[in-house]
C-alpha cells in the first residue's frame, strides 16, 4: 500500500515494487492521477494495481482502511503524502493550512501504522516507510508547520522501529532531501544551481536501506547537510534552514530586513 502512490516519490516506489512482481494498493486523493498511474504500471509490469481515492485528513479515514486492511494482505506499507504545496510566514497562513498539514503529515501516518501494523504484527513479517524530510530536521522561518510534522514522522519511525523489530517487521524513517517531483515543481520552488535528486533515486534508497537502519537520509548531499545541522548549535540550524527556505522561494531572510 503506497499512501500518495499516484506522483513523485510515491509513483517511483510503485514502478520499482511493481518491477519485482509485486501487487500494489495506490492511494491518493484525486481519481484521475491515480487511475493513470495505475495505467502505466499494468502496461509495464504484470501485476495487480488498485487504485483507492482517499483524503488522509478526511474523518473516515480509519474505516476505508479498515476496509482495505480486511479484505488484502498487505505487507509493506510506504507513507508518502504530505509535501508541502508553497512557503508562508506562519501568521500570514490560514491556520487551516497548518492544520490540514497535522492531519496529513501526523494523523496519518498514525492511523495507518496503527492499522496496518497491527495486522503486520499477526503476520510476522513485514515492512513501513514513513516519508520525512530535511526540513524536520530544524526548524526554520516559512516552513514552521511543514518542519514540525516532518519531525513527528522522522521521531515516529525510531520509535516504531524500536518496537516493531521484535514482531519481524522493519520500520524505515526515509528522509527526502530537494526531489524533482510535480509537487515541487508547483511549490514554485527555485532550485538555481542545486540539482535535486530523482524521486526514482530516493526510492531506491529506501527500498535498499529498509531493514538496515531506522532512519536514512536519501543522497550523499544531503546526508552531509543532516550531519552539519546535527552538528551545529540549534540557532545555527534554525538560521541555516530559514535562509535555503527563503531563497529556494525567492523570500526575505533575515526577516527584520522585511
């Protein structure tokens, strides 16, 4: 099952899962990109697709994938909803923006390891990924709700992976770094010189790395990065990643400049 499965990362789990003969449960919010995602597998690769449109912020949630949970064997879990759609300062957002991003990036992710976990448990056997982020790494100016639940799901898959490992079921915390995807590219985001990762690249790493450790940060570039910012002081942090934040979205930093 591959929560966000229909684009970007979440696509790229589908294609290499599929490619070794695994079946796939995609799950998105909007039909169309779901039922086309799913066209492409079954053109490529033989194996079943089903295609699931959810909203993960939605109050029922929980029972279609209660649903889905009764009626397959799902042994692999992949979390890959919740990139951040445009940079704000924290008050000139709605605080309904920030919410839906607790319930997409926090909720979520809960409610579906939970679930699904809980049935991985009886099995014996099997696998999570929850998606993170650099950005929950520290947090920083225009992205103060988005580096928070990414903090969550990074913290949330250690501790998983603490308790599930001794039912037999691996627990990766797969964090992403700048990725070409079609959410960042309508994020309006300015790379400039920086070359973003694959979305086919991170989901290698994860598929390679699941098992091996707890947490792992996709591309050499960024595991430097996540090294300098666990190494620096928390004001170093913060000012680091508020400073790529505001110039990736072309933003004022340091705000008394404003």
């Amino acid at each position: 099952m591959i929560a966000g499965g229909s684009e970007g990362i979440g696509f790229s789990f589908a294609e290499q899962l599929a490619a070794r003969g695994i079946n796939l449960i995609l799950i998105a919010r909007r039909t169309e990109p779901l039922n086309i995602a799913a066209e492409k597998i079954r053109a490529n690769f033989n194996v079943q697709v089903r295609c699931e449109a959810v909203d993960l912020t939605s109050a029922t949630v929980a029972q279609q994938i209660a649903a889905l949970t009764q009626e397959y064997d799902i042994g692999l879990l992949i979390y890959n909803a919740g990139a951040a759609n445009r940079v704000e300062l924290f008050l000139d957002a709605p605080l309904q923006q920030a919410e839906a991003l607790v319930a997409l990036n926090c909720r979520g992710p809960l409610l579906l390891c939970h679930q699904i976990g809980t049935a991985l448990r009886k099995r014996g056997r099997g696998g999570i990924i929850l998606l993170s982020s650099l950005a929950g790494f520290a947090g920083g100016a225009y992205n103060a709700a988005y580096s928070a639940t990414k903090a969550f799901d990074t913290i949330l898959a250690e501790s998983l992976w603490a308790e599930f490992k001794s039912y037999d079921v691996d627990v990766l915390g797969l964090v992403a770094g700048a990725t070409n995807t079609p959410a960042s590219a309508n994020s309006g985001a300015q790379f400039g010189v920086y070359v973003p990762m694959s979305a086919d690249a991170v989901a290698a790493e994860g598929l390679a790395q699941l098992g091996k450790v707890p947490v792992w940060v996709a591309g050499e570039s960024n595991r430097a990065t996540a090294q300098l910012l666990r190494a620096a002081s928390r004001e170093t942090a913060i000012d680091y990643m508020s400073a790529g934040a505001a110039a990736l979205f072309g933003k004022p930093y340091p705000l008394k400049d404003c």
